[in-house]
C-alpha cells in the first residue's frame, strides 16, 4: 500500500544500488509504493518504488525488486531529477521487465524455434505482463499520491478529477486489463476503495475515447 508521508519528517537514509557503494543522504520520503502483496496475495516478484526529496532540493528515485525464485537475483537502481513531474517521467519510462528471469535460460538454451521455447515462451510472457501490470498499477498510485497529472484539452477538464487525468503507466494499464479491473487494482494500491465506482466510469470514458481515434 502506498502513502504519502504526512510529516514529512528529514531522516538519513542509505539505499543500495546494483553494482556501486549505497549512497547515503539526508531528505523526506514523499511516497513509497510496496508490491509485496496483490489483493491478498504474496507476490514472489515484486517492485517496492519510493521518491525523495534531498536536503539539496533533487527528488530521488528508488526502484527495488525482489525476486523470490531460485537462481534470480533482486536488484535496486536510483536516479534524480530536479522536479517530481520528472521523477513520475523517469518511473514510467522504467522497463519493469529487465531484471526478470523467469524461462529466459531454457529458451535461450534451446533456441527460440525449438519445441522446448514453444512451450516457454507464453509462460515467459505471461510473467512479464504481470509484473508489468503491476508495476504500472503502482506508478499509477504514486503519481495520484504525489499529485503529478496530465493536463487535458479544455472539453475534458470538468470530466475527470485531477489524480486520474491519464499518465503514461495508466494508459499501460488501460492495455493490460479492462476499466474495471484496472480500476480496481489502482484503488486497491492507492487505498481508495471507495473511488472504484467512479474511477471505473473515468477509465471506460478513457478506453472508448482511445478506441475512437484509432
């Protein structure tokens, strides 16, 4: 469940990052993002995502994933920006699938066209388009968090309320699942249960719009 920090209290913090020292440092958390768990689930791989701000103004990033699964390895990365609407940028541009492994060494050992890759191969899918899904389902909840929209034309201003104005991570999301169940997953990770209704409504406007101007 993700949150947005209410006291904004400084501490120090010191994350770990692949292949370089942690770097350590003094800011705010403004929100952080735990995919350890999905509707009741535990999660075997999963993202845990968190923004900053440092005491010298930048706002950091943190991607964690965790992976569960014998003979794959978790791994951490960072980056900074000087404004959050970036930091939302850099957490949609993020490829949530890089670090999985999942079937890649039996296909790769056999060969795409072999019968063993046949078989893999949807599995291999499978698992990236549900990370992938909800990773952008969290991204999606951090920017409502941290009030970073998408400003649309004037007709559509009074339509849909600000936190759900569509980034990026929302139309991925709007790719991988219905409007209802993309809506259910947002609230489910922003703790809003109660906008669901509402929010379902605002994406199914969303998906015939993006239908319509194909």
């Amino acid at each position: 469940m993700s949150h947005m920090s209410q006291n904004q209290a400084r501490e120090t913090y010191t994350l770990t990052r692949d292949g370089q020292r942690p770097l350590r440092f003094t800011g705010t958390l403004l929100a952080e993002n735990h995919g350890a768990r999905t509707h009741g689930r535990d999660n075997t791989r999963y993202y845990t995502l968190a923004v900053y701000r440092t005491d010298a103004q930048r706002i950091l990033i943190h991607w964690e994933y965790t992976s569960q699964w014998q003979g794959e390895l978790s791994h951490s990365a960072m980056t900074t920006t000087r404004r959050l609407p970036e930091a939302v940028t850099a957490l949609e541009a993020f490829d949530p699938t890089m670090w999985v492994v999942a079937y890649r060494p039996i296909i790769q050992r056999h060969g795409a066209d072999s019968p063993s890759a046949k078989h893999y191969l949807p599995r291999q899918a499978q698992v990236e388009a549900d990370i992938s899904a909800r990773y952008h389902a969290q991204v999606a909840a951090l920017a409502a968090k941290l009030g970073v929209v998408d400003d649309l034309a004037a007709e559509d201003e009074e339509a849909i309320p600000d936190v759900y104005r569509p980034t990026a991570a929302l139309w991925d999301l709007l790719r991988c699942y219905a409007p209802a169940e993309a809506a259910h997953r947002i609230c489910v990770e922003a703790d809003t249960p109660g906008e669901e209704a509402a929010l379902t409504r605002v994406l199914s406007a969303l998906a015939e719009r993006a239908r319509g101007q194909k």
